[in-house]
C-alpha cells in the first residue's frame, strides 16, 4: 500500500511540471498583429537598471532599457533605444528569465507610457536573435500582414 501511495505521489509531481509549446516567432508575429495593442518588433540587447534576482521566482516588474534596431519595411533597420519595463509573468513556480547576455528577438508592447517587453514562463514575445533568414521571413510578414509560422 506504502508503494502505491509513493507511486501516486510522483506521478501527481510529474503531471504538474510546467509543459510548455516551443514559441514561434511567426506566431508571435500574428498575434502582436492581430492585437489591439501596438507592437514593435526588434531585435537588440536589454540591460536592467538593476540586476534581477537569478533565478526569478515570483513575478515582478524591472526598469531596463533595450538597444537594437527596429523592423520597417526594408528589413531591422531602424535604430531603436529606449526605456523599457520588462514585466515577468510566473506558472505556479515556473517563471520567465530575462536574457541580458545576448541579443534577442523582442515584440515590444509600445502603449503606454513606458513600452514593455512581457516574459512569460514559457516566453512567447522573446526569442533568440534571429538569423538572416528569420529576419527576411518577418520583412516579409511585415509587408504582407500577416506570417503564417512555416510548416
């Protein structure tokens, strides 16, 4: 008997892990189009004003600035530098990183008085820096609309 409660406890732990779907920048792209608020699009590096906790446990909302450029419609060209907010959402006890070592893909929710870069536990709106083949493919949906993620 002993066992079998054992046996359920861990399973119960193993259902509750945090699943998440590999994020699509295409996807993302859609969705920031599709919404009411507005989005920029860029890719750079953000800094903080001050360092956050590593690793993050609980949500919170950090001051920080991105530098980078900006999609147009000839491609991430658009010298970008401004505050920013980087607001960090939690499942249970899973919660978003913020990358500051490395450039970053960011849709930047732009209402608002200061933009925001949202994080979310399983990202969603930040991604790896993209290659130049990404970079052609959100050009391309930026002129088109619309970017349906690739098969």
């Amino acid at each position: 008997m002993k066992a079998i409660a054992v046996a359920l406890t861990l399973a119960g732990t193993q259902a509750a892990a945090l699943s998440c779907i590999a994020p699509d920048p295409l996807e993302a792209f859609d969705r920031a189009n599709a919404s009411t608020a507005p989005y920029l699009l860029l890719t750079g590096q953000i800094t903080l004003n001050q360092p956050a906790p590593d690793p993050i446990t609980k949500p919170g909302v950090f001051a920080g600035r991105i530098e980078g450029v900006g999609l147009s419609q000839t491609g991430f060209d658009v010298p970008f530098a401004e505050d920013v907010r980087v607001a960090v959402s939690c499942a249970g006890p899973w919660c978003g990183g913020i990358p500051t070592e490395d450039d970053v893909l960011v849709f930047l929710n732009a209402e608002g008085d200061v933009p925001t870069i949202e994080i979310g536990a399983c990202g969603g709106w930040i991604f790896a820096a993209p290659d130049a083949a990404l970079q052609d493919r959100l050009t391309a949906c930026l002129n088109d609309g619309m970017c349906a993620p690739a098969d």
